[in-house]
C-alpha cells in the first residue's frame, strides 16, 4: 500500500515538475505540440 501511494505522489512530483524542467531549456508546451517549431538552440 505504501508503494502504490509513494509511486502516485512520484507521478504528481513528476507530472507536475516536467513542464517547469521544460521550460528552463526553453520548452514550452505550446512549442511541443507543434512539430514545425522545434528548436534545437
């Protein structure tokens, strides 16, 4: 029981954390849905 939840927090950190590690190399969401603005600077 306490892995399940420790895994769903894990999930949370990540699901949460991901935009944020994104866009300090200059990810944006909007950039990663359109394939045609992928910049590799």
């Amino acid at each position: 029981m306490k892995v399940m939840i420790s895994a769903f927090v894990a999930a949370l950190v990540i699901a949460f954390a991901a935009p944020v590690v994104l866009n300090q190399f200059g990810w944006s969401s909007a950039e990663l849905t359109r394939s045609e603005s992928v910049r590799l600077d």
